[in-house]
C-alpha cells in the first residue's frame, strides 16, 4: 500500500469539490457511519445531519485522496481517516460545550450556595 501523506503546513489548493465520490457505496455508507458515531459520542454538541454534512463535504473537498484511500485500503481506511478529519473540525468545539454551564444550573449553584 502507497498512500502519500498530506502536507498540513503547506496544504494543496482548494481544489472544486466532486461530489460524485457520494455515489460510490463505501464512501456513502462510510460518511453515515461515521456521523452515527459522532452523534453519539457529541450529541451534546454535534447532530447526525450536522455530522453527515460535514463528512460529506470533507469527503468531497478531497475526492481523489478519498477514492485512493477506498481502493488501496478499503472502507476501514476510509472511515478511520475520515473520522480523524471530523474530529480535527469538532472535537474542540465539543470539549468547549461539554464544559459549558447552562444559565440554569448555574442560578440554582449560586442559590443553593448561598442557604
């Protein structure tokens, strides 16, 4: 297996997204299984829909890399890449939720402390 390993300092050009690499199964039921693993494990702070979206359109943005991905190392490959991308763009966002006090709960903090 030759996968090249992308640059992150010096990312490629933005190049169009191909949203034809949808219609191929793996990648389809791939994007599905990962958002059901990250609405699970961040419902607090990401959906199912939202998770969907966003690994469809990580899948899309890099279409080439995400069909030599599926050719050379099938969809589990593909799946623990793609879950890695999602959980660069969400993981800190849920740490910040997940550690959020809601307006509620701190109030009846502050008027159980002070009896």
């Amino acid at each position: 297996m030759t996968i090249t390993l992308q640059d992150i300092e010096h990312p490629p050009q933005a190049a169009a997204a191909d949203w034809a690499v949808l219609a191929e199964p793996q990648v389809d039921s791939v994007c599905r299984a990962v958002a059901r693993g990250f609405s699970r494990d961040y419902g607090l702070t990401l959906e199912y829909e939202d998770a969907l979206q966003e690994a469809v359109i990580i899948a899309a943005e890099r279409a080439a890399y995400v069909r030599q991905l599926v050719a050379e190392g099938g969809a589990g490959l593909l799946h623990r890449w793609l879950s890695q991308r999602l959980r660069d763009r969400w993981l800190t966002e849920a740490k910040r939720r997940s550690a959020h006090v809601s307006y509620e709960v701190a109030r009846n903090a502050a008027e159980s402390g002070g009896r």
